[in-house]
C-alpha cells in the first residue's frame, strides 16, 4: 500500500503484510484516516489487519494511537465506529497455512526470505482462480512449491546487480547483495517462473528507467520465455478463467473525496470536540460565525 490519496480508500477493509517496515506504518496511518475523515461502506468501520508475527499487532494498535489527535478533534464529525485496528498474527514459518477463508476467498502464506526471519507469500484463491504475491523475498524453495501453476502471479524483480550499482552509485558487492541475496535479479525471477509457470507472471518491485528495465527484460528472457508483463503504475489486469488482459488504468487528474453513506452519516459520534480556556480567549472579536445549526 502506498500513500497517495485514493479515493476508494473507503473501501479496503482488510489488509495482508508481507513483512514489518515503515512503508507498513505510514500506509496503515493513511488509510486510518481516510477511513476515519470519508467514512467505509461497510458494517463496522474496522480493518482487519493480518500478519506474520514479530511486532505486527503493535504496530497496527501503534499506527492508530499515533492519529489520536487527528481523530479526536473530528470526534462530532467522524462516525465513531471508523478507524478502528483488528490485528491477527499469525506463525510465519508455517507452510501453506490458511491465514484468510471467508465468503469463498481462501488465502493461504508460506516464508519468504528477506533480510530478517518474518516475511511471507501469499496465495489468493476465489471462484476457481488462483493469485500468487511473493513480496520482497529471494528464489525460494516454498515459493516453488506453493505457487505452481497459479493464475496469476507476482514475484519481484531487482534490476541485475550491474544495473543497481549503476543507479545507486554502489558498489559491486553492496549492489549484488542487496539485488540478488535479499530480493531476485531478473535470471532469478525467469527461473522461478519457468519452473511454477503461471498463466502471467508478473514482475515489479523495481527501477523503471529504460536502460535498467531493457536489461531486466534481456535477463528475464535468458532463463523464461512465457507470458510477462513488467508492472508499471497504474496497470491493471482483467483476470478470467478464459483471458488475462493487461491495460493501463485511466484516472482523474485531481482527485476528490469520496462521497459518505446514509449509514455513515447515521453512525454514532462520541460528542464534539473541545478546547481550553487559553485558546478559546484567542478568538478574533472581529468575526462572528454564524449560528450553529442543531443538526
């Protein structure tokens, strides 16, 4: 999940971490307050937060403390019920475990391997169609194992470690390391694909300048020749049992909010917000706002 505004944030009422960063805590803060400021279409407001172990229920409590302020000075506005963190760890290092099954969505993890013990992959499956999503992680045996044949997958992919030296200005040793023992360089990525070989794999989680993806590609294709698209922003795939179709979203050049629900505007609120004495006798005698309407 990233930060930019989005204006179907309102909508996400569950999210599945691969492992414990601070992109984690920025994107959990974010959408708290999206959810807390537009309201969610939903039964209850909360988000579901599942996780592998190693401090991930502190950091979804933590990410909702940390916006106490925010969310207390819109207490009269904001639905009480919104912003709220329901976190559920689970064992990182169990195999093909069910971490997700509800409604006919089955979402299964296994262990990644990414710099510390703690990061996992996950396996989407619904309506006959299946979904894999390494995360950050290097070639990996469970991998291999649990995301065979899979509809649709993602797996990242590092620019080589010439490339990543290039742009980073490093050295050979720091670049190979970082592009090949804790994520994949694209010969890494072509091999797993071509052993798990999905209907589409799916390369992201790197450097998108023309030099570095060529080399990507030219790598990729030295050990893999299936079906590839190297994700970019703001691309979509239509995935169905018949086709995959990979198009690039249309979107709004200015974003706005999106608009709340007869049962958002009905939710219960915990009272209007309040200020000191100190600040209150700040307030300008030259201006009168006009008379607070009762509802």
């Amino acid at each position: 999940m990233g930060t930019a505004e989005i204006d179907e944030y309102h909508l996400i009422v569950k999210i599945h971490c691969m492992f414990n960063r601070a992109g984690l805590h920025i994107g959990v803060r974010h959408l708290l307050y999206a959810q807390k400021c537009f309201g969610r279409r939903g039964k209850d407001g909360s988000i579901v937060h599942v996780l592998p172990q190693h401090g991930r229920v502190a950091t979804g409590r933590n990410a909702r403390h940390s916006l106490g302020h925010g969310f207390a000075h819109t207490a009269h506005t904001r639905a009480e019920v919104d912003g709220q963190v329901i976190a559920h760890e689970f064992d990182f290092k169990q195999e093909d475990q069910v971490v997700y099954e509800d409604n006919g969505v089955k979402i299964t993890s296994w262990p990644a391997i990414h710099s510390l013990d703690g990061s996992v992959s996950y396996r989407l499956e619904w309506n006959e169609l299946s979904f894999v999503f390494g995360g950050d992680t290097r070639p990996n045996k469970w991998f291999i194992k649990y995301a065979r044949d899979a509809d649709f997958a993602i797996h990242e992919c590092f620019p080589t470690p010439a490339g990543l030296a290039s742009f980073n200005d490093w050295e050979m040793r720091p670049a190979t390391f970082v592009s090949s023992y804790i994520h994949t360089p694209p010969e890494g990525f072509g091999k797993v694909m071509a052993e798990i070989k999905p209907r589409m794999a799916v390369a992201y989680h790197t450097v998108l300048l023309p030099d570095i993806q060529q080399g990507m590609l030219e790598g990729i294709r030295e050990t893999y020749d299936g079906p590839l698209t190297i994700a970019t922003d703001l691309m979509v795939w239509n995935v169905s049992k018949e086709a995959i179709t990979t198009r690039e979203a249309v979107f709004a050049d200015r974003v706005t909010p999106p608009p709340t629900t007869q049962a958002y505007k009905k939710a219960p609120r915990s009272g209007e917000a309040t200020m000191s004495k100190f600040i209150m006798d700040g307030v300008w005698a030259g201006f009168t706002p006009p008379p607070l309407p009762k509802e």
